[in-house]
C-alpha cells in the first residue's frame, strides 16, 4: 500500500486581509459555497513563504509536461500547458503594481467523501490564539494571519497547473469590522461613566446560542 502523503500546514506572515469571507460562504459563483480571502504583503515580507511555494508550483507544472496524456490533449487544442503562479502582484485602481503581493486561499464549504456530504468552516482565532466561536465580520483592511495546506492540481480545462492554497484557520490579529466607531462618531474618552465589560452583566444567552467548543490554535 503507498504511503498516504501528510497533509502539509504553513502559517503566513502577518498581512492585510482582502475581499475575506470567513463567517458566511461565497455563493455568488458556486452554490455549495467557498470561504475565501486574500493577504496583501510586502515583497520584503514574503519572500520566504514564495520560497516554500515555488518549487511546488514546478513540480506541478514539471509532473503535467511528463504525462503524454495531458501533453497530447493541449496540443489538440494548439496549446500548450502552462504553469500557475500561486500569488500575484498588488494592482492599484491604475493598474500599476503597489509592491505589494496578494496570496488568495479558499475553502470549500461542503464536499461529497466515500458518498457523504462533509461540511467545512474556516477556524479563527484571536490574537492570543483564543477561537472566536460567536460570529464576527472581519472585513478587508483587517490584520490576519492565515494558516493554509498547498496542493498540487492540474487543470484539464485550462491546460494548466500550480499550487492552490487550501485555507485551514485564520488568526485576527487587528480587526476591521463595519459600522461605527467611536472615533468615527465624534466619542472621546470620559474619566467617568458607564464602562462597558463584554459579557458582564448582560445574562442569559439568547436562546438558541450555544457556546462553542475550544479549539487548539497550535498553528500560530
């Protein structure tokens, strides 16, 4: 029997969350639902984490140039394989490249194994690893850190192959969230008054709420 292969896990560097959905699946493109989000990081700061990802992303593309199999259909189609890089330069609203690099993870929110349906959801954490088991919006702009299994992949459609970037767990480390802030309203800090403690004081859970089961945040 071969070996099964270990399912690999890397945690980025902190960066700048982009287009993140975490709480509530993406159906606008498929229907069963994909949790997504970007992170923008310096070239400067991510160099190590394109080294580890790079030399996956060849041996994807090398592995597809050795199958006669996927060679013969490209050039049926008069094309060639080609090979995709598992992040992009920043563009700005100009077009122009801001020096920074946006590395896109995604999970699928459900998928059919040994004939069941499986239902996943991405696992957050605070900054002191704490889950986060009520329901938060975390909007672009926020401070995250992403925990992610590479893949290799071949695409017959597209001729192409690379390393896609499975998203496990995210870890919030400055959270940009909607509606109004204090500052944004004109609210200063008073010595005195009413001090709000979250959770203190505000009794029973709503009914229906249950609290959520810890989860270890070893990854980060």
């Amino acid at each position: 029997m071969a070996e099964k292969k270990k399912n690999i896990r890397i945690t980025t560097p902190a960066g700048i969350a982009q287009y993140p959905w975490l709480q509530k699946a993406d159906t606008r493109f498929k229907a069963e639902g994909v949790y997504t989000v970007g992170l923008v990081l310096p070239k400067a700061q991510c160099a190590e984490l394109c080294a580890q990802l790079d030399p996956m992303a060849e041996q994807a593309y090398q592995d597809a140039l050795a199958d006669p199999k996927k060679v013969l259909a490209a050039k049926q189609k008069k094309k060639t394989i080609s090979k995709n890089e598992p992040y992009l330069p920043e563009l700005d609203e100009a077009g122009n490249e801001t020096g920074n690099t946006v590395f896109k993870f995604r999970m699928n929110a459900q998928a059919e194994i040994k004939g069941e349906t499986k239902f996943f959801k991405p696992s957050l954490f605070d900054a002191k690893g704490v889950p986060i088991t009520k329901n938060i919006n975390v909007y672009g702009g926020s401070t995250i850190k992403v925990n992610f299994s590479p893949t290799l992949y071949y695409t017959d459609a597209s001729f192409s192959a690379g390393v896609s970037l499975r998203l496990n767990a995210v870890q919030v480390l400055k959270l940009v969230t909607g509606g109004y802030t204090a500052a944004s309203c004109g609210f200063g800090v008073e010595e005195d008054g009413f001090e709000y403690a979250d959770g203190a004081a505000a009794g029973p859970a709503p009914e229906g709420e249950a609290a959520g089961a810890e989860t270890p945040a070893s990854d980060f």
